[in-house]
C-alpha cells in the first residue's frame, strides 16, 4: 500500500510510505543534499510525523544522487541571517537527533554516497547502516575549523571504538564503506545498484517483526551505554515484562508452537 499522506507538504526532501515502510531521501542533489534550514526543519517533520503513525514500522534514510549529505549547507552559513551555530545545533540540529533516537520504529540508514560533517552524524544516529560501494564517511567538520557535532562525539566512540573514533575526529580522514564495515560501522556494503533494494529488504524484516519489543530493544541498547549491569540486568526485566504482556508475545509463542510465521500486530 502506498501512501503519500505527507509527500505534498516537503519540498526538500521525499517522504513516502509503502507497504509499513517510511523512505525518507533528502533532496537536494544538486548541493550533496546538504542541509539547509528548510531542510532540516522538514526532516524533523518527517520523523515527527513516523512517531505518530504507528502503521509505520520501519524508515529508510537515504540521500538523492550521487551523496547521502554533505552536512550543513556552506553557502546558507554566509547568509546575513544565518543563527549563531551553537543555536543553529541547539535549535535544529540536535532535535533531529533527538526524534531519530527516540523514535520507536528501527530507523535503516541507506548510505548511498558521502555522508560529510552533520551528514555523517545522520548517518551514526540510524539504528542499522547499509553502504553503497563507493560511499564514505568524513568528519570533515574540523577542515572548516569546527568540532564535531550533532551526536558524532557521542556515537562515533560507541560504533568504531576510541581510538578509530579519534582518529576520523582529529584527522578528519575519510572512510570508505569497505573500511567502514571493516570497523562495524556499517552492517553491509552493497552494490550501488542494490542499495535502495537491500535497504528495503532490511526494513521489511524490521517491519515484520514485533513493534513494542523492537521500541524497548532500542531503548535498552541506548540505556546500556549509561548504566552498570545491575542497573542493566533490572531494565531488561522490566522491559520484558511489558513485552511479554503484548498480544504480540502471544502471538509469537502460538506462531512458534503451530511452525508457522507470527503476524505482529503492535498490539
Ligand atoms: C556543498 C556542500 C555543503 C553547500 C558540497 N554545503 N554546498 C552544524 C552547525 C552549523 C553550522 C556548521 O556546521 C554544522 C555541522 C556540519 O555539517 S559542518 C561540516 C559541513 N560539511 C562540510 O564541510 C563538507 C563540505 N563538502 C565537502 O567537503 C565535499 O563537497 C565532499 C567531500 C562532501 C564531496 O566532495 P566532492 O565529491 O568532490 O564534491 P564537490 O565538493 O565538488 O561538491 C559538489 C557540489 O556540492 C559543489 O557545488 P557546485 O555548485 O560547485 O557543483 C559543492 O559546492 C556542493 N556542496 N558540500 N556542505
């Protein structure tokens, strides 16, 4: 089933959803999909907008053309009113972050091309990375005089390890997808080709499974990181007594017993 409930209302990016699955590609080709206030004030409308409808069970990120996103737009920083940067990240970017870590549905990232400075932290915020051959990865924030930003001080060290961490920080280096993967970073490269097929595979499987159990998994992967494991021990068992009281894990159970595929409802 396809659905263009919300295509209408974005101009910088496209927003469709088929069959329980939200692709969202940013849309400006022609700039690397580089971010623009628009841009991204669209972008955290189409999260916003998969929070709310729960018929969606899995998004796709990926950018047009030959780029995933060269991070934010250069050129728009030259305008005379463009916000001072820490409230551009405060005000914009951290939001989008924000509503991509705390959505329920498992975001898979399509990296079809460079994903440069904020671009790259879109990229670390998905839940699930698939690399196109011949894309990349470069903080390239401190060639332009700047730190890091927009979670990649935060999900780097946790994705590739510290000292690789430091290294594409500091160097500004950049990582091909081969390497990428090499470091965990992304789950698979693919053909150029394929990318778009693969990440959509990858949803489907995602969308196919349980709803609530799937939201819970990534609040407790994303808790893990702060607490001790006693702190952990008790978050899962609590966790897994909301899961284990869904119509879902009933579900599960009677689809394991009759040897046949369970129907996940979100219930
Ligand atoms: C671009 C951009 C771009 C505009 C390529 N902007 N046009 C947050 C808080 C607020 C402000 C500060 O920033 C942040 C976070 C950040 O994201 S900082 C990091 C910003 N991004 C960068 O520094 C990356 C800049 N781009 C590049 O280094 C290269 O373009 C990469 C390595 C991404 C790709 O290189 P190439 O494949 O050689 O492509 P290209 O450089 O020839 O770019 C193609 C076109 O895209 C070109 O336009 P033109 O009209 O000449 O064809 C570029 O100007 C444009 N473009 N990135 N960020």
């Amino acid at each position: 089933m396809t659905t263009d409930r919300a295509s209408a209302s974005y101009a910088a990016l496209r927003f469709e959803v088929v069959d329980a699955i939200a692709t969202i590609t940013l849309d400006r080709p022609d700039a690397l999909n580089a971010l623009t206030v628009p841009l991204k004030t669209e972008l955290l409308a189409a999260f916003r907008a998969v929070a709310r409808d729960r018929s969606v069970r899995a998004v796709v990120l990926t950018g047009a053309g030959r780029a995933f996103c060269a991070g934010q737009d250069l050129k728009e920083r030259l305008e005379p009113d463009a916000a001072p940067l820490a409230v551009e990240l405060r005000e914009r970017y951290n939001p989008i972050i924000a509503a991509m870590r705390a959505l329920d549905q498992p975001i898979v990232g399509a990296i079809n091309g460079v994903a440069a400075g904020a671009g790259a932290s879109l990229a670390f915020a998905c839940d699930v990375r698939l690399a196109a051959e011949g894309a990349s990865f470069v903080l390239a924030f401190g060639r332009i005089g700047l730190v890091p930003d927009s979670g990649s001080t935060w999900f780097l060290p946790r994705l590739v390890g510290p000292a690789k961490a430091a290294e594409l920080a500091l160097l500004g280096e950049t990582l091909s997808a081969p390497d990428a993967e090499r470091f965990g970073l992304v789950t698979r490269v693919v053909p150029p080709d394929s990318l778009a097929e693969e990440a959509r595979a990858t949803a489907a499987r995602l969308a196919a499974l349980a709803p609530v159990a799937l939201a819970l998994t990534k609040r407790a992967l994303e808790r893990s990181w702060s607490v001790d494991l006693d702190a952990a021990l008790e978050d899962e068992a609590f966790r897994q007594g909301i899961a284990g009281a869904t119509a879902d894990h009933a579900e599960g159970l009677a689809a394991f017993l009759a040897k046949r595929p369970p129907r996940f409802t979100g219930e």
